[in-house]
C-alpha cells in the first residue's frame, strides 16, 4: 500500500467513522490535473446522495486544514455500490462465494485479469476458482478487486 494512502487513511477513516458511517476504501489515482481521491463510505441503512454529500463536506475540510495533496484533484464521496471494490482481507472473507474480477499489478502465471469464485483467503492469498481450477494470487499483487454483481 502506498504512503499516500495509508497518510489519507490515518486522516479520513475517523472523519467517516466519526459521522457514524464505515469507510470501506481511499483511491487515489494520480493523473496530473485529472486526479481522483475517491472515498467509498458505507452503512448498514445504505448510502443516500445526502449521506455522501455529509462526507464530502467533513473530508474536504480536514483535506483543506493538512493539504496532503499538493496538487489539483477532484474529491468524490461514493457508496461501494454493487460491484464494490475489495481493499482489504476482511472485506475478501465477508465476500466468500461470491464471483469477483481481479486485476493484477502484474502478471502471475501468465495473465494479469482473473473472474472466478472467491473461495478463501490464507497466508496473504486469494484462493480463486475459475471453471475447476484453484488460483492462489498472492494480495500484495492485487492491483484492483471487485464484486460482479449477481442479478436473480
């Protein structure tokens, strides 16, 4: 994990936790001008527009005071949403079972992008199914993880 984020975590995760709602995850994706610190905030009654709109007031204030961004970005509050991201192992062991897509920062046995079943996490491994085959993909090379949605 980069300093950046663990600096944005330790700033904002008691900002999100303090107005009673969960931060799931911090992005940041560094594009010059164009740059993106996404907050993902969540809560067991859900994520209205007020709710994101309430965090983005309290996180764009402290981010105003400690300026841990030098540069130009756009802050956006979100819910996870359906397809959420995972950041951490807690959140791969709430999802097990579930069919997730999986990017790598690089390639392992040859390929970089996985769609399975998550079936486990252990010893800093996912443990993925893909048809019948298991895959265990070490997490410090997981670069992006999310939940494919299931629609019944």
């Amino acid at each position: 994990m980069s300093t950046r984020i663990e600096q944005l975590q330790a700033l904002l995760i008691p900002a999100v936790e303090s107005l009673g709602y969960q931060c799931w995850g911090i992005e940041f994706i560094s594009q010059g001008k164009h740059s993106l610190l996404r907050v993902y905030i969540d809560h067991a009654d859900g994520i209205g527009v007020e709710d994101c709109e309430k965090v983005s007031k309290q996180v764009s204030a402290i981010l105003d005071v400690e300026d841990p961004i030098p540069y130009e970005y756009t802050l956006e509050v979100s819910s996870p949403g359906m397809d959420r991201p995972l950041f951490t192992i807690t959140q791969y062991q709430m999802h097990l079972g579930e069919q997730v897509k999986i990017r790598l920062r690089s390639a392992f046995e040859g390929c970089r992008n996985f769609e399975g079943v998550l079936q486990d996490v252990e010893d800093g491994q996912v443990i993925l199914r893909i048809d019948n085959e298991e895959y265990l993909l070490p997490c410090e090379l997981i670069e992006k993880a999310n939940i494919i949605p299931h629609f019944d």
